[in-house]
C-alpha cells in the first residue's frame, strides 16, 4: 500500500462536503489540490496548506486520485469529461471516485468514459453531512473493482469511517444512495408534517419530540432534523435544494422505469412547495416553515 | 398503593394487546375478568385463571379498573356506554383505561360520559405490539389527572415498562398516539416503496437492508418490518387494516381542522390499494406485496 505522501489527490469541488475531505487529507499528509468555481473556498484551501487550479484540467494536472463532489451528474460530467475535465489531466493509470448523487446510468456511463481516458472509477457516493466530512467520518457507499478501492484504500480510510464496497459494476453505488435519499427525504417531510400537525392540536412538541424518539414512529431524520424546528434554527446543515435534486432524480427514474413512487413523489412536492416560498437554500426542515406559513402556526422563530 | 389481590381488572376486547395485558395481570396476581366478541379468546382467559362475561356489563361488574382495548372509538363506545356498556356495571369510583387509537375529540367525549358514570378515566393509548404486550413490556402514551394514574399504577406498571403522564386533560394521549401513527404509517409505507425500488434496480435487497439501517435513511419501522418483506412472512404482526383506520383518522381529522396532510394522505391510499388487492388481514409490509404485484418484481416468497 502507498503511504499518504506517494500519493497526489485532487478534489473538485469544494462545498462543505468537499472542503472536509481536503482537510481530512492535508492532516494526514497527502499532497492536495482544488478546485472549486468559489475563489474563497480555494483560497480557504491554500490556507491549509493545499494548492489551487484554475479549472479541474489545471488541479488535477499529474494527480493519482481525483475526488468529484460536486453536486449533481451535470456538474460531474462538466468536472471530469468538459473542456478543462480531470479526466484527461490527472497522471495515466488513476482513479477517479465520483461522490455526486446521480442516477445509476449516468455513473454507468461516467465509468466507461473514465477507461476510455486511462482511469479507474469507483462509483463512490458519500453520506454524512459537513460536521462528519470534515471529522474524517463519512459514510461511503460504492462500487467498482476490488483491485481499485485496494489502491485507493489510504484515501478512503482518511476521509471515511465507513466504506461499503457493494458490487464490481459502477451504478450499484448510485442505487443504493438513491434508496438512502427516497428514505432520507420522505422521513424529513414526515417529521415536518407530523411535527406541525402535533403543534395545530396544541401539543407540546418539545415533550413530542421526546416521546416519538423513544417510539415506534422515530427515524434518523425525525431525530436529527426535528431539533432545528424546535430551537427555530434554519441555517442550512442541509438545504430543501438537495432534496428538490434528489428526489427529483427518483421521480424521474421512476417514470423511466415505468415503476410507482407515489410516497417520493409526494415528498417532491413538499420540497418544491417549500422551495417556491423562496427556502431553497435554508435547512431542509424548513418544510416545516412552509406549513406553518400555510396554516398560520406559531412554530419557534415564527411567532407572529 | 392497593395489593394487586384487592383489585379487580376487567378487560373488554382480548385480541393480541388486550389479551397480552390479561395474562400479564392474571401472572402479577391480579383478579382479571374479560369479555371478546370471539369465544375462543374468552375461552384461553379461563384457561389461564381470568373469568369470562357474556358482555361487557357482565365481565365488568364490580370491577375497579376497566381497560377497554377494542379498536376504535366506535367499539369503545359499545363497549363503555352501550346497553350493555362497561361504565355503569363496574364498581363505582373505578378507573377507565381508554386504550384504543381514536380521534381527541372521541376521548374527550368519553372522559366526560365516564364522568357524568360516577368513574375516572385515562386517554391511554398503547404502543409496542403483540409480543411486548404478552410480556407486559408495553409503551403507554396517557393524559388524565395525576391522582387517577396513582391509583391504577399497580395496574400500569404490570402491563407497561414506558408510562407518559401527557397531561391532565383526556384528549392529549390520543393526540400524541395519532402523531406516532402518522409517522409509523409513512415510515412504513416508504420502506416498502424504497425497497421494492431497490428491487427493480436489481439491488441485493438484503445488503440494501444492512446498508440503510446503518444510515440516515433508517427508521424505527424500516428496521423492523423490511425483515417480514426479506422473508417472504406476511403473517399479520400488525395488520394493514390498522393503517388504513389510523391514517384514516388522520385524513379525517386533517380535513375537520383545514390542516394540510399530502404525506399521510398518501401513504392511506397506499394501504388502502393494498386492502383493495385483497391484504388487509395480512402483515403491513404487504405494501411491498402490493407495488411488487403491480410492477412484477420476483420479491423473496413470490417468485413466479
């Protein structure tokens, strides 16, 4: 195995989850560089003692691994496959782990256009949030070859806790973050709907709060996002538009594959409804917000 | 506090909870008579050491405590204020525990007419299913006056290992019951949705199973019940029919208070189409059944 400072690592994209994974290697002693369209993100990079690019081409010039995640299939094939993409730049013979949440074909196509420039590919989705990506602890779920998570294993060691290696072929990765986000999503919209609905029967949500978590009804997301609603906090840890885009992506698949998803569909809209009341870019949560502002609620940070 | 010996408990309805809750009071020594619509039912209580009544009066005659755990507000009317009613039979002064999920406005209702009956009553809705019933490890989410529950807590602490003292006032326990069967509901709607997904992807859905039940996606009820869909065991743990009359209430009482429920509502049609096919006396995962008969996937017991 190579030792962290054999190995040059780019990452692309530089957002809270990105940024993480930059710091996490430059502690353990990678040689890493960025890029990122935000020149302050770069210049927060360069701070800690990474290099910056000025397109992807230029930051992953002669890198070994290069990090995508940046944040959809778009963004991705832009990155690594446009113009100024990594793909073509980076050293012969590397490895490009793809984080972005996509539809499993686009990462099926991705990898086959990664081997015809020389690469490896693992179709490598990340879970976690920003606190645990820059503790070095994410969750990644992914495919591709044996051979190629055994090259990259420092890399994935460093900025992950928890790697499940799920399959040989890209997309099997993608699938499985995509039933993640379905779950993920329709348990935020479930917890914003059900935590509304106990506050219009007058109910003590904060005593809710502690009697749902310890019954049948609680889900990761009621347990982690309900907090936000009750302290009236709605600075983005994760925004309504990610879920827009990921639910999106289900929709979508689904109608492709011709297969129902009524309950995701549902979810969709809920996040669309929030979105068009101008929450875009705030917490998730904020679904709850929407609803209070349909309802007239005094939820926390509302009252009017 | 009074000796179990010096009290007697009647139990109207002795499906899997009520007559869980029996056997657990006949084991702590308690005098336990009961009454079933089903003569079977009665017939294991005798066989167990209870007595049985040819109607609610009858069993409830001179009973200090009387749980009611039918299955809607419409039984537990019967059962407590219909000619043959609980209420006015049992020994005066007594204490009725209100066990079914109903609508608040239904306890409130009761709470009153028990009253008006020369009894207390506790809102007492149950959480925690067959086996913890039988065990005598249930969850209790009550309101009522904080002497009532002192006086019964021989009985609570026999059948229960969780008692929420929600409030003074009847209607807050089924409140808080209603939004835990609105989030149970949706979770497990969306686990069948999210994992027969998953199937049509071609995923391994048992390694989808162990992924996201270490994930963000995991809810209290994915972790349970996707094990039923994993087996191919629709043996009813919980019937559909329960979430088609709790989400039910839900909707009702959506449209009753102009309160938007778009996720609940959805996940009822869900369970309702289930019911249409024909599943409603089987487990609650046969939504997954249900989207698997429509869209041809080969789940694990119906293969074709």
């Amino acid at each position: 195995m190579q030792k962290s400072a054999d190995m040059s690592v780019c990452v692309i994209g530089l957002g809270s989850m990105g940024f993480g994974m930059a710091a996490s290697l430059l502690r353990a002693g990678f040689s890493v560089t960025g890029y990122d369209l935000n020149a302050d993100a770069m210049a927060r990079l360069v701070a800690l003692g990474g290099k910056a690019g000025q397109n992807p081409a230029e930051a992953a010039s002669g890198a070994n691994v290069v990090l995508c995640v940046v944040v959809n299939a778009t963004q991705t094939e832009s990155a690594l496959f446009g113009p100024d993409g990594a793909a073509s730049a980076m050293a012969q013979g590397g490895v490009i782990l793809s984080c972005a949440t996509m539809p499993p074909d686009a990462a099926r196509d991705f990898a086959a256009r990664a081997e015809k420039a020389g690469q490896d590919y693992l179709d490598a989705p990340i879970s976690g949030g920003a606190v645990r990506a820059a503790a070095g602890e994410l969750t990644i779920m992914a495919s591709g070859k044996a051979a190629v998570f055994t090259r990259v294993r420092p890399v994935l060691d460093c900025i992950a806790t928890k790697v499940y290696e799920l399959g040989e072929e890209a997309g099997v990765g993608a699938a499985f973050k995509i039933v993640n986000q379905l779950l993920a999503g329709v348990h935020i919209a479930a917890a914003c709907e059900a935590i509304t609905f106990a506050k219009a029967m007058d109910l003590d949500i904060a005593k809710v709060y502690e009697v749902i978590t310890a019954s049948a009804g609680n889900s990761w997301m009621f347990e982690n996002r309900v907090p936000h609603i009750l302290e009236g906090d709605y600075s983005p840890r994760s925004a309504v538009d990610i879920f827009t885009k990921d639910l999106g992506i289900i929709s979508d698949m689904g109608r492709g594959m011709k297969f129902p998803t009524p309950i995701a569909s549902m979810a969709l809209q809920m996040f669309v409804m929030t979105a068009a009341a101008g929450m875009g870019r705030d917490d998730d949560a904020s679904v709850a917000r929407m609803i209070a502002g349909l309802a007239g609620l005094d939820l926390p940070g509302l009252e009017r």
